[in-house]
C-alpha cells in the first residue's frame, strides 16, 4: 500500500465535473507529477489529497487515515497551493512562525534552515509586501518544508521563480525524497516534471489521461 492513495476521486461543483474518477497513488521517498494545463483539475485533486475540499464521491488515504472518515487532513503535510499564504505586513520569519505556532513542530532552527534553504535571509526584517513575487514564492515553499513532512504537495512552484531558483527548488525536492517524504508536484511545465519525477500522471479537463515513469 502507497502512503498516499486517490481512489475513483470525483467532484461536482453545479452544472461541471471539475474532477472525473481520478486516481493515482505516492510512495514515501517518491516524486510523483500531475501534468496539465491550466482547467486540467491539478488544483482541485491536490486541494482534496491535502482535506480543503470534500470529494463528491472517491477516497484519499494519507497513511493510516482515510480522509473525511478517520481524519480531515493528513496527519502531516506541507503544502504550497495556488500561490503562497503570506501576511503581507508580516516577515518571511514571521510568516513561518504564526503557522509554525499552530502545531508546534518546528523550531526557529527549523525555520531559519527553511528560508536559508530557499535562498531568504532568515534575519531580513523587511515586510512581505516588498517582496518580488519570485521572493513570495520562495517564502511560501520554506513554509511548506519548514516542519519536514510525511507528504509535501506543491502546485506550480516554479511560478516567479528565475533559472536560479529552479534549481535551488529541483535540490530541495531531492532531498525531500531523500528524506523520505512522498512528494506530489504538479506543473503545466513538462520538462521541469520531467527532471524532478519519478513518476508523471497526466491531466486533462479532469480526468488522468495517462502515466508514465520517468
């Protein structure tokens, strides 16, 4: 059994199927990609793997939990969806914090070592507001590793970012999965799928039309 299992996901939101009998599964030590184009549902089944939507029919096991029966959420998730959750009058360090405080797993070691390792100054003082968007999105991936957990979902990532932080960001994801952690990454950008994935299921209006180990 995989650490992360979507079985026969559906949702229905009025007149449109916005996710049509999805499935598809991660393993701890695993980079597993949803490829599609914008409307191609990524979104919306990572938005459900990690307990923000309720499916209207389908199941998410995260581990031991089966999600809207034994648990809301994973019992231990970093997540970076449609853009990075920042509080604009707060620091990079501040941001962290505040969600850091909620359940306590990381540390200011921990949070310093997640903004150094996407290229912040952990010290910077400076308000989020000021920040370029590239900058945000590097906060809003520290934020999601910060606390090392079991499954580390990241819709597009690599928005904003320059060739630099792609890098910075394929390292990050290697070490991830080095660590053990099941990894779920979704792109509209196949080559950048295509260096950081074990394996790619591929979306379209919905539905997995296809998967493919890399």
């Amino acid at each position: 059994m995989s650490y992360l299992e979507v079985h026969q996901l559906t949702k229905v939101i009025g007149p449109e199927t916005v996710l049509d009998s999805v499935s598809f599964e991660a393993d701890r030590g695993q980079v597993v990609g949803l490829e599609g184009q914008n409307g191609s549902g990524k979104t919306m089944a990572m938005r459900a793997v990690c307990g923000l939507i309720r499916p209207t029919e389908g199941e998410v096991r995260v581990g031991d939990a089966l999600l809207w029966r034994d648990a809301d959420f994973p019992p231990s998730v970093g997540l970076l969806i449609e853009g990075p959750s920042l509080l604009d009058s707060y620091s990079a360090r501040a941001n962290l914090e505040l969600v850091a405080s909620v359940r306590k797993v990381a540390d200011s070691t921990d949070i310093e070592r997640a903004l150094a390792r996407v290229g912040l100054d952990p010290n910077d003082r400076r308000h989020v507001r000021k920040y370029s968007l590239g900058m945000k999105q590097r906060a809003g991936i520290a934020m999601a590793v910060m606390e090392a957990p079991d499954l580390l979902v990241l819709d597009e990532p690599t928005n904003a970012l320059d060739a630099s932080a792609r890098e910075t960001l394929a390292k990050i994801i290697r070490q991830e999965r080095e660590r053990g952690a099941a990894v779920l990454l979704s792109s509209h950008d196949g080559e950048f799928l295509g260096g950081a994935c074990d394996v790619i299921y591929h979306m379209e209006l919905g539905r997995v039309t296809g998967c493919e180990g890399v």
